[in-house]
C-alpha cells in the first residue's frame, strides 16, 4: 500500500511557487520531489533552495519514476496539453484554474482522464476556505432553508499583466477572474446552470480593450432548480482586492467575505472601506494548504476530488456562454 504520494510542481511563478513550498513543508504523506520551469535560473533557484530535482523539460520530469503526481501552475493555455500529456504518463493532476481555455478541450480531458484511470483536481481554492465551506455548511444543515439566489463580488485592484491580460491565453475576465465565483455559485446552489446572460465592457483601461476583453461585468445565471445568481467582476477595485458574497437562503441569508460598513461607505485609492485583504494569498493562503492536503488524500485513499473533471468542464462552460452572449446581447441556454 502507498503511504507517500512524490509530487512535481510545473511552473514557478507567483502561485506555483507557493504551491511547492506547501507541498514541501505542510503536507502529510506528500513528498515534493521536484520541480520545472522553463526558465533554467528559476527552476534551478527554486530546486537548489527546496533540495529537490529541477527540470526545465515537462516531459522528462513526467518520465520520472520517482514522480507519482504533477501540479499544473503554467499559464493557462498550456493547461490543456500538460494535464494530457500527464495523463498519457499515468501521473495524477492538480491543475490551477481554469482547467482549460474551451469546453472542446474539457471534454477531451474528461475522456482522457477517465481512460488513464488518473485522479484530476481543479485549484478553486475557494472551496476550502473557512467562510465559504462554513457558508456550504450552513445550507446543507438547513440554517437558511433553501438556497434560492447567490450574489458575489470578484474584484481585482487593476488588469493583470503578461499573457493573462490577452483573453485568447487566459480566457479574459469571465474565465480567469469570474469562473471562481461560476463555481463557488454551483457548489452553493446546489444544482447547475440551465442560462447565462452577460453584459459587460471595457469602460476603464484602454488596453484591454484593444485585446477585446473587459474590466467590468455582471453576470445572471438561472439554474435548473430555479434558483439565481447575480455576479459581478470588475479589474478597476482601486481600494483594493474585494472578494464577497451573499446566500439567500429561504429563511435567511449568508453573509461571506470582507467587513464592509453596512450603513455607509466610499471606496478610492485614498480610502480603506473594509477589513479586507492586500491580494489573494493572503486572503486564500490557508485554502491553499488544505487543497493540496486534500488531493494527496484523494490520491491515497482513492477518493473522488471535491474540484474535479467535471467541475472544471461547467466553469469553462459558463464562461464560454458569457463571452457569446456579451457578443450576441442575449440569454444562452446551456
């Protein structure tokens, strides 16, 4: 019986690197193993300071014995060929959201997965944070009565730079900032998603809208069992990183997220509204350990992740609806 499950991090960035780090210091019954990036001076950097192998060839650290697990921390357009490849190689996945760029590639990557017999986990790390688990919690045990509408607040201080800013790469504001609140809205609700409709423009920044994305949009989504949701996205939050959300419950409601004053408040550069938080880590860091906890579990005791295949395939689905129905004005049903 497997008792440690050796682990590789591919993609050194921002979140991969805090992913590694997890994996070496915080995780039970993991073993970080190794590490990639195609930068040769990252790679090794961050290999020589964990102790661990570094590569700068995807291919040849999957070849690797010695590795039982990959965690997909590249961007997002390589997302789709790193989780096959690694598939092909009998190696199971935790990839960073999106899963994927389009419901085309999701699907393969539910065939492919589900062939190779290998557990795949979607980093929607929102899941495993207290408030919004305590939140799942509370419906599940019958506090608010039925949940009936989902209302949530994803806000970015200021559009991303490199390849996240270009939607072609990323997915644009729908996929790389409001898929989070796409699936937190199923997982909550507890059904899925029967229409989209989004509006939504690039009102602030110039540049992005020369690459045909937004910075701001609302979003309404119907599910099947009739309940709603209302979902806003903005990349101009000039106070801050701001990350809400409201359950309307059938005999009550949840309040999640950052302490706002109720009766009256301003939000500029010049002024803090709430106690809330610099940028995501350190608002989502300790989910960040628990997910990476959790799919060593899944691995080892042959569960079922709590972000899986699936899940991933809905929140590149929904996005997918928005961006045809900011372009043709109307509701898609999906």
């Amino acid at each position: 019986m497997v008792e440690e499950i050796n682990i590789g991090v591919a993609g050194l960035g921002r979140i991969g690197k805090v992913h590694a780090e997890i994996f070496k210091t915080k995780v039970p019954k993991a073993r970080l193993v190794a590490v990639l990036d195609i930068d040769a001076s990252i790679a090794r950097g961050v290999g020589e300071r964990l102790k661990v192998k570094w590569y700068t060839d995807y291919e040849k650290m999957l070849q690797e014995d010695s590795v039982d697990a990959v965690i997909i921390c590249t961007p997002t357009y390589l997302h789709y060929k790193m989780i096959i490849m690694a598939a092909e190689y009998g190696k199971h996945v935790f990839c960073e959201k999106p899963m994927c760029l389009t419901v085309k590639e999701a699907n393969e990557i539910l065939s492919k997965i589900s062939k190779n017999n290998i557990k795949l986990q979607i980093g929607y790390m929102r899941r495993f944070d207290d408030t919004y688990s305590r939140a799942k919690s509370y419906i599940e045990n019958g506090k608010i009565g039925e949940p009936l509408a989902y209302i949530g607040i994803s806000r970015d201080p200021a559009p991303p730079p490199g390849w996240v800013a270009d939607p072609k790469l990323s997915g644009g504001l729908f996929l790389d900032l409001m898929s989070h609140d796409f699936d937190m809205a199923r997982w909550i609700i507890g059904s899925e998603v029967r229409s989209v409709y989004a509006i939504g423009e690039a009102y602030v920044f110039e540049e992005v809208k020369k690459r045909a994305d937004l910075d701001h949009a609302i979003v309404n989504l119907e599910f099947k069992n009739k309940s709603i949701a209302v979902i806003n996205g903005t990349r101009n939050s000039v106070y801050g990183y701001d990350i809400r959300a409201e359950v309307i419950g059938s005999k009550g409601t949840l309040f999640i997220g950052s302490n706002v004053n109720n009766l009256f408040a301003v939000g500029t550069k010049d002024t803090v509204i709430f106690n809330g938080f610099s940028w995501f880590q350190e608002k989502f860091y300790p989910a960040y350990v628990k997910e990476d906890i959790s799919f060593v579990d899944v691995i080892l005791n042959d569960k079922e992740p709590l972000i899986g295949c699936i899940d991933g395939l809905r929140a590149v689905e929904i996005a997918e609806a928005c961006w045809k129905s900011v372009k043709e004005g109307k509701k898609i049903i999906i």
